[in-house]
C-alpha cells in the first residue's frame, strides 16, 4: 500500500538533519499505535495487533515485523526493506542493533512510545532520544491529494449519517419514543452500510438535560418523546481518515433559555466558520468565539476545534493564547495552512437546562473555508 506521507519524507529527513539524528524510530506495540507508522510506511496495524517497528535514516525506510506478519508486510507496506525478527530471536532490540550503532541521537513520537522499549534501547544501545511529535505532527497536519480525497470520502461517508439521524429525529413528530442509544444505531449503520471502516469514535447520544454533558455516552432508557433539544456526536473512518460531525436539534417547544443557547452556538459556529482562512492564528479564531458567547451571557467550556486525518483529533489544535508569563514562553502560535482539513464545534451547555453543539469538518483554502460535512441545526 503507498505509504500517504512519501511525499513528505524529505521534510523529516531535512529535520532528521537539522537536529543530527541517526534515525527516526516508530514503534506499534499491543494497545500503543502510532499513525505515524502507517503514514510513512503504509503498512496498517492497529491498537492490539502484532508489534512492528520502522526505522527511518538518510537513505532508506526498514520495516520489522513478525514472522505472522511477514509476508502481509512485504505485500503491503511501502518501505525499502522488511525484516522478520524471527532471524534476531525475535528480539526487535537486537533488529534495531544491527540497523543503529550504539551511542547515537534517534527521534521518537514520546508520545507514543512504549516506556518499556525505551528503556531497553537506552540500556542496551545507549541510544539518546529526541522528541519528534511536533516535527510529524506540523507536517501530517497539512494534508496530501491522496489524504484529502480519503478525508472527504470520510465526510461524505458521515454524511449519510447525518441524514440517518434527521430521518430518525423526524419519527418523533409521528409519535416514535426515541432512545438515545436507538438514535446512535441508526446512525452508525448507516455510515456502515456507505463504507465505514470503523467508528472514528463511540458514538455521543444524548437528549435535553443530559445535552449539558459535553462528552456524555447514549443511555437506553433516556427517551425524548415530545420536546426538548439535544446533539449527536459522530464519524466515519475510511482508509484510515476519521471525520467528525455534531448534529443539534430542537423538538416541540423548548423553553426560552434552550432556545437562547440553541441560538447562541449557531451563531457562534457561522461567525467562527466565517473567520476560517489560511494564515489566520488557531487563538484568534478561539477567543473571537469565546467572546462572543460570553457576550450572550454564556461560557465556552472547550476547544472550537481540531484537525483531522489518522487520528480524529490531530494537528493543528485551538487552545486559548495563555496569559500567565510561565505558560506562554513555552507556548507556540499555529496557523491555518491551506489542505488543513479541521472542525468547527462551538458548543454552549447549561446545568439543569441542556446543550448544543454544532460541528462540521472544513478544508482550509487560501481565502476561505470549503465545508465538507453537513450538519446544521434540525428543528422538528
């Protein structure tokens, strides 16, 4: 399988460089897998499968493996060479040995690197370790032609979904009991049925008061009947590549303090996307939806989004620019970069009342935002 980050490659190797490393070093090892593996080597294995390594220097990329995985990985990685470590006691320590001499300066994703495995390679290698998360995720964070063409099969993909969910929201006018559960089935089987790998995530279902939980997981016995407001908060995978949607909807008469904070989070999300370009700072898009919604007497309690690609939260993240002197001289300012592929969720919750969120996934363009998924406010 073509490995997506190929064309990428000279940009870590120019930072491989820049910071004197012999290597660059990815481990997948039982529930710890790092996309950076299938990124640059095309070979998938998720959380839970067999271990495998990739060692990426100046000139080659080395894959080793199982012997059980051996010969899936000569057919469908993209690498220069694999190796089983059947011939080194299956010992990945000794594998890397012969690949890295002692005493030299590798990069890992710290991140994703098991504790165990590091410190045997600095026992038994001597091997001096250098952070490499920010460099991978700066350059996984602006999308390939091949990624964009994945991600908005994802969309489209989570679309279907959204259309499950209005379909399904639209029987209560009929009299249908929903649960929030039957609400969250619905809709995964239909991004199953258009060719969903795999959830990107489980599924948030909930219906007015528990709407106030910005993270809460859908309840069977939680019905919404005749009125009230709630969201639902999901996404597709295809070819690795997770969306993100959140749909808000109102039933029946709300009360007016619903109906101020339904109002509230679908403004916020139109300025916020409206504000959504190339160059523009991630905080500055932060703050100008924090002040907004305080402005209508509310509190933006998260994040207004996320990148998307191999993990459904990747670079570039929204955090506030901090305040406080100690905090912000470790701070670093991101940028939107055209191919970027993020979300837009303002969300806006009341304890006792309920909530709303709104999330689309949207491509950065050098003068504005293309919007790939569907969501909006559903009113029935």
């Amino acid at each position: 399988m073509k490995a997506v980050g190929n064309e990428n490659l000279p940009k870590l190797r120019k930072e491989m460089e820049k910071n004197k490393l012999e290597a660059a070093i990815f481990v997948n090892y039982d529930q710890i897998a790092d996309v950076n593996m299938r990124y640059f080597s095309g070979f998938v294995q998720e959380a839970g499968g067999l271990s495998c390594v990739l060692i990426i220097n100046d000139k080659s990329k080395i894959l080793s493996v199982s012997s059980l995985d051996f010969a899936r990985a000569e057919e469908q990685s993209d690498v220069d060479e694999v190796v089983d470590i059947t011939n080194f006691n299956n010992s990945y320590i000794k594998a890397i040995s012969k690949l890295i001499p002692k005493n030299k300066k590798v990069g890992i994703n710290k991140s994703d690197f098991p504790l165990h495995f590091y410190e045997r390679l600095k026992e038994k290698l001597k091997l001096k370790f250098f952070d490499i998360e920010q460099i991978t995720d700066q350059i996984r964070s602006v999308k390939t032609r091949d990624e964009l063409s994945f991600l908005e099969t994802s969309c489209h993909i989570a679309n279907a979904g959204v259309n499950a969910a209005i379909e399904t929201l639209q029987g209560i006018s009929k009299g249908r009991k929903i649960s929030e559960i039957q609400l969250a089935k619905e809709v995964e089987e239909a991004m199953k049925i258009t060719g969903s790998e795999n959830l990107a995530f489980k599924t948030l279902s909930v219906f007015n008061e528990r709407s106030a939980f910005p993270h809460p997981y859908p309840s069977a016995s939680n019905k919404l009947i005749e009125r009230g407001i709630g969201y639902i908060d999901f996404g597709a995978v295809y070819q690795g590549y997770h969306s993100d949607v959140t749909l808000p909807f109102a039933v029946g008469k709300i009360s007016e303090k619903q109906k101020e904070l339904v109002e509230t989070t679908v403004d916020a999300y139109d300025i916020s996307l409206s504000g959504v370009k190339e160059n523009i700072p991630t905080w500055k898009l932060q703050e100008k939806a924090d002040k907004f919604i305080k402005s209508r007497g509310f509190t933006f309690i998260h994040a207004l989004g996320h990148g998307l690609g191999l993990t459904v939260h990747d670079s570039p993240g929204f955090f506030s620019k901090p305040k406080e002197k100690d905090r912000l001289k470790f701070w670093k300012e991101v940028k939107l970069k055209e191919n970027m592929v993020v979300t837009i969720e303002p969300g806006v919750y009341v304890k006792g009342i309920g909530g709303c969120r709104l999330e689309n996934d949207v491509l950065v363009k050098k003068n504005g935002p293309k919007v790939l998924t569907r969501s909006r406010l559903i009113e029935i």
